[in-house]
C-alpha cells in the first residue's frame, strides 16, 4: 500500500478534511505534533491508533498537496516571504 492511501478525505468525516484512513485524526493535528516537537514514537505511544507509516503517510500528503499549489517560478514564494 502506497503512503497516500492511507490519507483519506470523506464529507462525513471530520468536514471533509483529511485524515488517516480508519480514524478521525487529521493530518494537520499529525503536522501539528510534529511541528510543537513531538517525536514520532512520543506520537504513537500518545495515539495507539497510529502507526509510524500513519505519521510519513500525513508527511508526504502535506509535501505533495503543498508542492500541487506552489509554482515552480517561486511566484507564490514571494507573497510568502513578504507577509512576514
């Protein structure tokens, strides 16, 4: 099983947005985890229902729907830089 087939996005869960297959836990609250520090065993044993494949599963949805929206030119790079 590829990574991405564990990220799924239903209307009836969670509002549609994107979560790990069989749950309820989206992929930004993973994102969020890692990004305050927590390591991934701290997340797995914090969340049972996750596995280590779950946590690089929303890594990679993140890097490939980030990559889907940015351009190549770095056009939307700029607007980022400079609204900080």
């Amino acid at each position: 099983m590829s990574l991405l087939q564990r990220i799924v996005v239903d209307p009836a869960v969670v509002h549609g947005r994107p979560v790990i297959r069989g749950t309820r836990m989206r992929v930004s609250d993973v994102l969020a985890l890692l990004a305050s520090g927590a390591s991934e065993s701290e997340i797995v044993e914090d969340y049972p229902y996750l596995t280590v494949e779950d946590i690089r599963a929303s890594l990679e949805y993140a890097s490939a729907t980030h990559a889907a929206r940015c351009s190549l030119d770095g056009s939307n790079l700029s607007s980022i830089a400079s609204s900080r």
